[in-house]
C-alpha cells in the first residue's frame, strides 16, 4: 500500500511541474508577441496607448461649418468650455468634438484647462 501513496504522490508532483512549465511558456509566448507586455510588473495587464479622438459620421463640410460656427463664438464669447461651445452653436456633441480636435490641432485657438475644464480662447 505505502508503495501506491508514493505513485500517487510523484504523480501529482509531475502533474504540477507540467503545469508550471507549461504556464510559463504560455507567458513567455504572449511576451514575445507582444514586446510591451515583457514590461509590465508581474500580475498587471498593459493595454496599448492609442490616441483618443471624437469621432463622428460627419462629412468633411459639416466639420468644416462647424470649425467656422465654433471660431465665431469663440471669438464672441472667449473662455468657453466645450459643452458651453456646443449648446451655443446648437451642434451635435460627436460633431462639435471632432471641429474643437482639429482646431486643437491646428493651433487655431488657444486652450487653457485640462480635459472638462478646458476652455477655448482666439489666437
């Protein structure tokens, strides 16, 4: 009988480093597909940094009437916020984010404020 405890326990003790291994070349495998996740302090997930950007199903002329309905009532009334901005020009939210993005972009307004808080002045 006492020979029968010790195969069960060799067994199970196999059975462990199988799992061991083949857990760490499962790892090893996703880190070598993904270069940035070998970074990563053990145990956390790292997601890719991506930009954000509104998006919209606007056309390039709507986008564009709303950057020159945007800039006119910048110049109005600086220091607007976006939600501000929007509900003055009455234009949808996906379409007024994506003409405040490209004015960001193109530097033709200046910002002051972080995220919600941003506010938009005339250059």
């Amino acid at each position: 009988m006492p020979r029968k405890k010790s195969l069960q326990r060799e067994f199970r003790d196999l059975a462990i480093q199988f799992a061991d291994g083949l857990a760490k070349a499962v790892e090893n495998r996703i880190a070598s597909q993904r270069p940035h996740a070998a970074a990563a302090p053990a145990g956390r997930a790292v997601a890719p940094k991506r930009r954000v950007t509104a998006r919209s199903s606007a056309s390039g002329r709507e986008i564009e009437k709303a950057k020159a309905k945007l800039l006119a009532e910048i110049n109005r009334t600086p220091g607007l916020r976006s939600e501000q901005l929007q509900k003055a020009t009455k234009l949808p939210a996906p379409v007024a984010a994506r003409a405040l993005a490209e004015l960001r972009d193109a530097s033709a307004v200046k910002t002051k404020g972080q995220r919600r808080a941003t506010t938009y002045s005339p250059k």
